[in-house]
C-alpha cells in the first residue's frame, strides 16, 4: 500500500523538512511519467538500493521534486 508520507505530500501544498535544529519549508512537487522515469533513473544511479525497493512492490513509487519556498 501507499506509504501516508505520500498522502500527507499530496495533500499540503507546503511542507517542512527538519532535523535537530534544522528545518526548511518546501514546496511538494509529483512527477509525472517522463520527469518520473528520468528521476527514478537518477535516484538509482546515486543509490541503487532504490532499484532493489522497487522490485519489492507491483505499485509505481512516487517521485517527489521538493522546491524550497521563497524566503
């Protein structure tokens, strides 16, 4: 099944991204076909484990694009 953090990215049209003392507000952007296939292959080529994920399910994992929001 979809994991709720892809729910929750579909749902706002902002997010925050934080760790520790860190954060930065984003804007959720999901990829269509073509940008998601050329994504994908990206993501597989800095990690690959992403490729042994994707073999795990018979759903297409999301791709999002995070845009920082405008100061």
């Amino acid at each position: 099944s979809t994991p709720a953090w892809v729910h929750n990215l579909r749902e706002v049209s902002v997010a925050e991204i934080s760790k520790g003392s860190w954060s930065v507000t984003v804007v959720p952007e999901e990829l269509g076909s073509d940008e998601r296939a050329r994504a994908w292959d990206e993501l597989c080529r800095v990690w690959p484990n992403f490729e042994v994920y994707r073999r795990r399910t018979e759903r297409v994992i999301p791709v999002f694009r995070l845009h920082r929001e405008p100061l």
